[in-house]
C-alpha cells in the first residue's frame, strides 16, 4: 500500500485544482494542442505513471487498473464539475485528454528503464506542472 501514496497524493492534488471554483476561468473550444488539454494529459499521464509505478508487478490488470482508475477519477472530477459548480465547466474534451494522458502516462512507465523516455517524460511533467 505504501507503494501507492504518491499517485493517492497526485490524485489529491488533482481533485484540489478541478474543484476549486473559479469564475474567471476560459472557455475553450476544442483543440488537443491548446494548453489546457495538454495541462490535462500531463496531469493524467503522471498518475497513470505513479499508479502503475506502485504496483508490484507490471501486468495487465496492474496496466488496466492503471488506466481505469485514472480515467474514472477524470469523468468524475467533470461530473462533479458540472453538478456542484455552476462557474466551472463539464468538458468531453477534456476527459478525452485525461484518457490520451493516462495511456501516455502507461506507456512511459513500460519504457521507464530507457533513458530517453524517462527524461523526456519528467520534462513534460515539469513543464505542465510548473
């Protein structure tokens, strides 16, 4: 269980940042690229990443839940967005962001004993979380 507090933590934090109220936040037409979908699938792809990190072994189940329990976290998080505040917004979008991140976030991991993939993804959490 010990294994699995950083991604409880990340989720913490994850939940904290989507339900803060905020009126003054942007409307966003859909483009994958824009910052705020990128935001998203940075976010996701990192608990995706320490999600399966905390598991023992890497196998399917460890990968399904990984991706699963994410992608959950996300519809719900837009759910909650769009019943309990009225200023924030439920965006499909987004959730198909948080999808793409926690499949990225998988990837990394699988990768994780190459280098490159483990610099480039600590790059991108360091970008989009900063």
């Amino acid at each position: 269980m010990k294994k699995f507090i950083p991604a409880l933590l990340w989720a913490s934090v994850i939940c904290v940042l989507s339900l803060i109220p905020s009126k003054s936040l942007p409307e966003i037409h859909f483009d994958l690229l824009a910052p705020d979908k990128l935001a998203h699938a940075a976010v996701y792809a990192l608990l995706s990443f320490l999600t399966l990190l905390g598991f023992e072994q890497r196998t399917w189940r460890s990968i399904f839940w990984s991706f699963v329990l994410p992608t959950i976290l996300g519809i719900l998080l837009e759910i909650c967005q769009y019943l309990f505040f009225p200023d924030r917004y439920f965006e499909f979008f987004d959730i198909i962001a948080n999808i793409l991140g926690a499949i990225i976030g998988i990837i990394a991991l699988i990768f994780y004993h190459k280098t490159l993939s483990v610099w480039i993804f600590q790059l991108l959490a360091v970008l989009f979380l900063v």
